[in-house]
C-alpha cells in the first residue's frame, strides 16, 4: 500500500467524518435551539388514535408506500428509492470494509453483492438524471444543487463498483479516486440538500405527532373509513 492509499483510506477519511460530525451537530443545536410548540386546541384523537401513535405512524411510513397516493399511483418511483438508498448503504458500508475489513471482501460471493447493488444505484442514478433534465416540470423546479448532488451520488457509486474488490484485486488507482470522491462526498452532504435525511425522523415526528392529536394519523381504512367517506 502506497503513502498516497494510506492517506485516502484512512487519515482522509477521518478527517472528512470529523468535519461532517461537527456540522451535523451544530444543525442539531440549532435545530434544537428552537422553543417547542405547544398544541392550542383540545385533542380531536378520540379513542382510535392519539399524538404517540401518530408519531410512530409517520416515522414508519417510509415503509409503508401503500399509504401514500404518489407511490401507490407510481410504484416504480418507491422501487428506484428503495434501490438508491440500498446503494448507497452499500457504498459506505464499503468504505469502511475496504480499510478496517479487507478480508471480508475475499469473498467473491460478497464482492459480487455490492457490486450489484451499487450498479443498481448507478443505474437508478442515470435514469433520475435523464428524467430531471427532460421533464420540463421536475427541471424548472430543480436547483443546481440536485443536479450536482445525484451526479456525484451517481460517480460516486460507479466508483464504488470499481474499487468492490478491495486492496486484494492489485492497483490503487481505482482505491485512491474511490476514497478521494468518498471524503468530498462526506464534506459536502452536510451542506447540501442530500442532508435532508438529518431532519426527517423530527419532520416526521412532529408531523405524526399533530395529526394524531388531532385524529388524522394513522389512516383509517377499510369499512370504517369507507363508511364516513374515506379512503383506503
């Protein structure tokens, strides 16, 4: 292993968590710095339902897709995100396999694994980018930020495909650009939208816990709700 391997596996790599553990925790503080509001009504929950199940709802509604209209209409758009996320799991679970567990990846059967489910993201990331440039109504909406952000989470996985087999595959070019683009990656997602992912669980839990308070979470369905004129 070359000095320049050595620095991008691991001192570079520290460095980059380092500083993305530092503004995570500052947007935290912030975050947290705001006065909670309180809830101006009597609850509206009756008996079905009250803030805590509403809050567990909206929390686990990222695995419920059959609860919202836009992927029961659009069932491949949940595919695609399911596949992106699955990817880039993958990927940073391989930067830290490649450095700190090197002889997990002489496993073909597992090397075999990410490659695939990082290619899937590859491709995910390929057809989101075709589909923000053509539709005219996604494109218009869209800031510089969500093109530069899925082109590097799309880079960034073909990299990870690449550098799969790890230091026991020979060469280190691949290793060094692969690790390079992982701590710009780590550096940068803070301060990008991709950094969504930190407010969501409070988004969501506030969100839940409102509208169980007030009776709308979770959802009612079956002959209940289509008795009073709901939806399934």
């Amino acid at each position: 292993m070359t000095d320049l391997l050595h620095l991008a596996e691991h001192r570079l790599q520290e460095l980059a968590l380092a500083i993305m553990a530092c503004v995570y925790v500052a947007r935290l503080v912030w975050l947290f710095s705001f006065k909670r509001g309180r809830d101006r009504q009597p609850t509206t929950a009756g008996v079905r339902t009250n803030a805590a199940k509403g809050a567990a709802y909206s929390l686990a509604a990222i695995a419920m897709p059959w609860t919202l209209e836009s992927t029961r209409r659009r069932p491949g758009f949940y595919a695609q995100f399911v596949v992106f996320h699955l990817a880039v799991t993958a990927n940073i679970a391989l930067s830290f396999i490649i450095p700190y567990g090197p002889g997990l990846l002489r496993s073909v059967v597992l090397v075999r694994l990410l490659q695939i489910t990082i290619g899937a993201g590859v491709a995910v990331g390929v057809l989101r980018m075709v589909r923000r440039i053509t539709d005219p109504v996604v494109r218009r909406i869209s800031s510089p930020d969500d093109f530069f952000s899925l082109a590097l989470l799309t880079i960034w996985f073909a990299a990870g495909v690449l550098a799969a087999p790890g230091n026991i595959a020979g060469g280190e070019l691949h290793l060094v650009a692969y690790f390079f683009l992982t701590a710009f990656f780590l550096i940068y997602v803070p301060f990008s939208k991709i950094s969504h992912y930190l407010y969501y669980p409070f988004t969501r839990y506030w969100l839940g816990r409102t509208l169980g308070y007030r009776g709308v979470f979770p959802l009612e369905t079956g002959a209940g709700a289509q008795g009073r004129g709901g939806r399934v």
